[in-house]
C-alpha cells in the first residue's frame, strides 16, 4: 500500500504546540476537563497520536480515535464500580445499606423482612438466706425439666445417748427447676429409751422434743436425676421455732442421702443419716419432668 501523505503545516499554524487542544463537540464539560488533566499528567510521550505525524494527529480524524479510547476507559471505570456494588450487596445480604451492627442483630425473615433478635438466656438468679427461715416457704416451678418430691419418712437416729436414743422422723418437700433446686427438711424430734426408733414414738416411751427445720438451696443442695427419680444430698443446717418466736439456728447440720422413685405409681425412696436408713412411708409423691 502507498505512504499517506499528510501535510500537517496547516495544523501546526492553527494549533501549534503548547497551545490548548481543541476537543471533539460532545462530552460534558467536566468530563472534558478530567480528560484534559489526565492526559496533561500522562505527558506526551505516552500518547502516540500527539506525536507529529503520527496516524491519529491533531486533526479530526486523531482526535475522534482519542475520544473513542477515552469512552473505553470511562466505561470500563464503570463497570469496575458496578462490581464493586455488586459484592457489597451479595456480602449484606441484599442490603448495601444494612450496617454492620444490623449484621449481628439476627437471621433475617424472607416472609416479612424483618430481623429476629438473637438473645442469649439469662441465668436465673441463685437462692440465697439471709437468715434462719427465710427459703421455707420457696419452691420451684418444675416446668418440662425440673421436678416436685414429697415423701415422708421413718424413723432415723440423730444421736445416741447415755440411756437410750434421740430420734427423728423426717418429712422432705423438694422442687427444681432444671437450673436450681431446693430441699426443705422437717425433724420432728423424740427422745426414746430405746435401741432403735420405735415405728410410733406417741406410743412407745418417748418424749417429744422441738422440731427442727432445714431449708437447703442447691448449688449446696446435688441434685442427680436417676431413671425413675431423683438423688438429693448436701449438709443440712438445722433451726428451730420455740414457742413460736423468730426462727433460729440449732448450730447442727445432718448430711442426708435422699433418694426418691415412682416405680409404677407407687413413690418409693430412702433416706441415710450417717449410719441410719429409713424408708419412705405410703402416701409420698413425686412428679418428674
């Protein structure tokens, strides 16, 4: 193919060098003040049309190839940015706008469009006494793991004496609620001159003395679920209320051993102070959740 032949000595008296281009009509004026800049700070070395003689030139021709390539870059700039929104969406979950605190506020329903809060359950709170008394009248709710117990007792030894025997014929109230549990234990007290707890101590040759109460809260209080029951053991810390005054302490603590069953409707258990067993009495009740 034959050299193009390009005279560019009119070009050079309308424009020459140094003087400010003349653009193609058509883009806006900031969008021809970026190109400008860009292409000033780019210096003419990296642009080949700007070079005397070269295919694009400084005439219409040139100048539409320049303007094309600029439309190229100006749209990929777009698409890049396009990207940008894209992911930002796809990583919140379809929402550029969520914040991060939203990210943490809860799965989020499709039917609705709101936002579940996700909390965390509050431990409940520790049975505690202050004084003698204060838990006897506290029990749990069992709700679907917890549980209710009340059994009476035989009678179990406290302490032997010189002549004879200080008994005890226990009766327990238990509850929990699959967090805490708490016992509630009633001593009525006899003094025997006997060997070995008579089965009716009104009967027998005994004496009564003053019923001792005790209210124990766990963690102090071990609770075990068993197959048919519970297990309840812990130090037991004795009161009393002598003629009807302010509760107050004895100063003794029994560690007792319970343990409570339904074996086909009918509540079973045993009791262990010590030495001494005794055995549930008909007619006790518990329900196990």
């Amino acid at each position: 193919m034959p050299a193009r032949e390009l005279d560019d000595l009119p070009g050079f008296f309308t424009a020459p060098p140094g003087s400010p281009r003349a653009l193609p009509a058509g883009p806006a004026a900031d969008d021809r003040a970026d190109a400008s800049t860009t292409e000033a700070s780019a210096g003419t070395a990296a642009d080949p049309d700007r070079l005397a003689g070269g295919a694009g030139g400084a005439g219409a021709e040139g100048a539409g190839r320049r303007w094309g390539r600029r439309r190229v870059a100006l749209a990929g700039a777009v698409v890049v940015v396009a990207g940008a929104v894209v992911a930002a969406v796809t990583v919140g979950g379809g929402d550029p706008g969520r914040s991060a605190a939203d990210s943490t506020a809860g799965p989020t329903s499709a039917a609705t469009g709101t936002t579940a809060a996700t909390t965390t359950p509050t431990p409940a709170a520790p049975l505690t006494a202050a004084a003698a008394g204060d838990l006897a009248g506290t029990d749990l709710a069992p709700g679907a793991d917890g549980f209710t117990a009340e059994v009476s007792f035989a009678g179990v030894v406290l302490e032997p004496r010189a002549v004879g025997v200080t008994v005890a014929y226990p009766r327990l109230r238990a509850s929990g609620d699959g967090e805490r549990s708490v016992a509630h234990v009633e001593l009525a007290v006899w003094n025997c001159l006997a060997d070995t707890p008579p089965a009716d101590p009104a009967t027998a040759d005994c004496r009564r003395g003053l019923v001792e109460y005790a209210d124990l809260p766990s963690p102090e209080l071990s609770t075990t679920r068993t197959g048919d029951g519970v297990q309840l053991t812990g130090s037991f810390p004795t009161y009393t209320r002598p003629n009807g005054s302010a509760p107050s302490y004895t100063g003794r603590s029994y560690t007792l051993d319970v343990e409570v069953a339904d074996r086909r409707g009918t509540v079973t258990g045993t009791l262990r102070l010590g030495d001494g067993v005794a055995d549930a009495l008909p007619g006790g009740s518990l329900s196990v959740g």
